[in-house]
C-alpha cells in the first residue's frame, strides 16, 4: 500500500459570505492518479488552488508529505499546476518550452540538455523539438505542457480541465496517454474535470464534490456501482430513477408496482425514498424469473455503433427509462418508434436512497 503524499484536513476556503470549499478531508497516495470530480461552481478548482498555493485556506491545514504547506507560497512547494490553456511561450521551441523551469533554477547547462532529452522521449516529442507551438496539434501542445511542468520532478502534478480543449476523439487518446505517462514518471497525478467519463477512464481513486462539501470518495468501479447518495448516482454516468415509498424489502412506485433492491440504513418504512438502475442492467423481454419488472413504449431510439440506446416512457416516472442494448441484440431482434417492450432487472442492480 503507498503511504500517503498529500493529506487534506478539514479545509475550508470562504469568499466573503460564500463557502467555495466545505469542511474537506482527503489523503491521496504516493503515485496516485487522483480525479477531483462534480460540477461548476462545486468547489473543485478552488480546492486545486489551495493545493498549488494561489489560495489559502481559511480553516483546516494541508499537509505535503507530512509539513504543513497550508500557507507556503506557490514557488517554495514541490507542486506544479498545469492550466487548460497550456501557457506555451509562443516565439519558443518545444525544447526550450520544456527546459524554461531549468533554466530559471540555474541549472547547470548539461543537466538541462539530459532531463530534456529524456522528457522528449517521455513524452514521444523528439521529431518535434525545434518545432514552434503554432507548428503542433492540440494533442502535441498538451505533451509539451505535461513535458515542462514534468521535467522538474515535482512531488505532486496538479491538472485542471487538461483535455478541456481537445476534440472528442482526441480527448479519448490523450487520457490513455496521460494514464501511461502517469505511471512511467511515478508522480501523483491530481486532475480537476467535470468529464465523468475522463475520471473513471483515468483515475486510481475519484473525489466526488457538490456545493463545496465532499460526497464520495473511492474508486471509480466503486463509485460508479455503489453511489452514495442519488446527485452521485445520477452525476456519475446514466441513472433511471423512480421516486416512491419504502415499502418492505424495496420502494413503492408511483404505479403500485415494489422496485425491490438493498435498503439504505435505518430507514423507516414508508420514508419516501428512489430506487436507481443503470441503463446497461436493463434487459428486454426478461425472463420470468427477474424481480424488478415493468413494460413501457419505446419513444425514441440513439444508435452508438457499439450499442443502441432505447428511450422507454413507462409507469413508474415521469421521465422515460433508458435501456442499452448490444448492437448485436438489436440487429436479432429489431425495434421501432411506438413499439411496447418488457423490461427487467434484478434486485441487486438496484440502488436505494433516501429521498
């Protein structure tokens, strides 16, 4: 198990009246690649300030390989933040992009010239070297940024939104490559999204912020199939939600019908409560032996390539179920626009929460 580099202790960060960051807690490991997650405005880009020094908390302490670093200035931590825009010095090269932190150290010219050397080959830049940023694609401007804040070793990488102004495609190459550059320069990694498919992709744990507070902190296997409460469930990929009642072993629907699944904790019968199901744990035309049942009318259809998505409009919400079907199962058994299908799902893919 890696010890801890990075631990986080009751910190709170105020801007006059508003509370950005709310009484937050996190230990994040050696070598981790950490995803600070939630949506705008829920604290986690002021988080990632105070971790780099451009703000300082108002309680609690940050604690850097265990000194408190909670008001040292940007400069004087072994931290280095790289920002979305990249910030390449234009009339550079790549090389002298990269060796800039060196140079501004002092640092002997020969080292310079071999830590250079070696962060090309790193970064899979060395055809590139004496290219201007204007002469690079996006996903070329992205390396050398990783490539400068990289070659002065720093204890921790902070990343905020790194892929934001990449295409889709390229998005989806370059958090592969970050993972692996991730784990060939054993640095923790701290990157700032509000991508959930980027933080389940790249991360070795997630932090899951709303409203500045910490909700959930995990794996993302962890987060994505065990949510900890419904904003999580719902924010954290795609969820089908039924609002209802507890009623014994499930909730109540709005159409009668019991969603049975695991019960929060103490909750009392008849609280009102939300029974939750991914779209993939649906299936068609279930066999008789599935718990959880309904039928419903196909409403619309989005074909992915890998898989077809179905919109179900049934009894038990306002808002039509969606399904995830292989391509495979559609092509045997073809579906259209006002066809009435029959869904099913088991009592452990169901997640419950308190209303």
């Amino acid at each position: 198990m890696s010890r801890d580099v990075l631990e986080i202790e009751g910190v709170s960060k105020k801007f006059g009246p508003l509370t950005a960051v709310d009484d937050v807690s996190l230990s994040i490991r050696e070598n981790e690649f950490f995803a600070l997650l939630g949506p705008s405005g829920c604290g986690k880009t002021t988080l990632l300030r105070m971790l780099a020094g451009f703000e300082t908390p108002t309680r609690g302490r940050i604690l850097l390989d265990g000194a408190d670093v909670s008001r040292t200035p940007p400069n004087r931590r072994p931290v280095n933040l790289m920002f979305q825009s990249y910030a390449l010095f234009p009339h550079m090269s790549v090389r002298a992009n990269i060796s800039y932190g060196l140079e501004m150290e002092g640092r002997p010219g020969s080292e310079i010239r071999s830590r250079v050397d070696e962060m090309l080959v790193t970064t899979q830049l060395g055809g590139l070297a004496d290219r201007k940023p204007d002469q690079l694609s996006g996903g070329q401007k992205q390396r050398v940024a990783l490539a400068r804040a990289l070659i002065k070793r720093p204890r921790v990488l902070l990343l905020d939104e790194p892929l934001g102004a990449l295409d889709k495609k390229l998005r989806g190459d370059m958090q592969i490559e970050l993972k692996r550059l991730q784990h060939e320069v054993g640095i923790t990694f701290i990157v700032v999204t509000h991508d959930q498919e980027e933080a389940l992709v790249m991360a070795d744990r997630m932090a899951v912020l709303k409203d500045g507070r910490l909700l959930q902190c995990d794996t993302p296997h962890t987060v994505y199939e065990h949510p900890a409460d419904a904003f999580v469930a719902g924010f954290i990929g795609v969820m089908n939600f039924a609002e209802g009642s507890v009623s014994g072993q499930g909730v109540k629907a709005r159409d009668g019908s019991l969603i049975t699944g695991s019960l929060p904790d103490e909750i009392a019968n008849d609280a009102a409560a939300i029974a939750a199901v991914r779209p993939e744990r649906i299936v068609l035309f279930p066999a008789d032996d599935i718990a959880n049942r309904t039928s419903g009318r196909v409403v619309a259809l989005a074909y992915h390539g890998l898989d077809l998505q179905l919109h179900v409009k049934t009894p038990l919400a306002d808002k039509p179920f969606l399904i995830r079907v292989t391509a495979d199962t559609a092509d045997r058994r073809p579906l259209a626009v006002g066809d009435t299908v029959d869904l099913g799902w088991s009592a452990a893919d169901t997640r419950i929460f308190r209303h």
